[in-house]
C-alpha cells in the first residue's frame, strides 16, 4: 500500500529544494542575460515561462479534480508556445522583482494544491501543453525537470557571458 502522505511530502520538498536552488542561481544573475544564442530569451523571459507553465499545470491539476478535460485558453494564439510569447510580451514592463514575486506566489499555489489534491486521486493522469498524461507524481517531477533544464540553461549563458567578457576585458576578469 502506497503512503500517499509521505508522497506529498516529498513532492513538497521537492518542490521546495529545486526553488531554493533556481533562486540561489537566478538571484545572481542579470535578468536581461540572454539565455539562447540567436533568440532575444533572456532569464526573465524563462521566469516568466516557468510562471507560467506553473500556472498552466495548477489549471490542469483542478479541471482534472473537477473531471473536465485540461485545455489552455490560447487567448487567440495559434499554439502553447504563441501563448508562452504573449505572456512573455505582456509582462515586459515588471521589473524583475515583481517577476520573482510572482514566481514565489504561483510556487505556493502549486504546493497548496500538490497538499490539498485528494489522495484517492493522485494515480489519475491530466495534461498540460508540455506534460501528457502524468499522474501527480510525474507531473511534478516534470515541473522540477523542466524548472532544472531552463537553469541548467542559464547557468550556460552565465558562463558564455563570463567566458566572453573576460576575454574582451581581460583587465576586468577576477
């Protein structure tokens, strides 16, 4: 028999280390690093999209405890990925802290449903646009490996960046 509370705990800390650690990272880095080589991404934009996909996937998880199917709202875009740009458009003019605020809050949001979504449940599979028939369990490994792959990212660029200016500055390299 499965312990579905010692399951949730550990989802919760899960949850709670990979963000210590996204923050220990993105809380030293310059918002505006551009993330992919040839793409105006920069690691605001990626917070902005982990946001978001969070969000997305506390939708997900509700509709599927209210046994409607999962669909996103595209707001009159073409795909989930024309969506995640418009969110990316609409929140231009936050300031990083703002960003950062909301990242914790929608984090909260999905700890306090992962807490409340009924034990009995927890096998049932919902999908958002990045995760297809994931139980609650899969669906928050997922989040965390998508919230590590998007870091592991910008931990690349950071160094790109440290790579590039200490070569064009030598005399500022430490």
């Amino acid at each position: 028999m499965n312990d579905f509370p010692r399951v949730k705990r550990e989802l919760i800390a899960a949850l709670d280390q990979g963000r210590a650690a996204a923050l220990d990272l993105v809380e030293t880095i310059p918002p505006d690093l551009t993330v992919h080589e040839g793409s105006d991404w920069t690691a605001r934009d990626l917070v902005i999209h982990l946001t978001a996909l969070e969000a997305d996937m506390i939708t997900a998880m509700q509709r599927a405890l209210e046994g409607a199917e999962f669909s996103v709202d595209l707001r009159g875009q073409k795909d989930a990925s024309a969506l995640y740009e418009l969110r990316r458009r609409e929140r231009a003019d936050c300031s990083w802290h703002e960003l950062l605020r909301e990242w914790a809050r929608v984090r909260d949001q999905l700890r306090g449903v992962v807490l409340a979504y009924p034990v009995d449940r927890m096998a049932m599979s919902f999908s958002t646009p990045f995760f297809v028939d994931y139980d609650l369990t899969g669906a928050v490994g997922a989040c965390g490996a998508h919230e590590r792959h998007h870091l592991a990212e910008m931990r690349s660029a950071l160094k790109r960046g440290l790579t590039t200016d200490t070569i064009e500055n030598p005399e500022g390299a430490k």
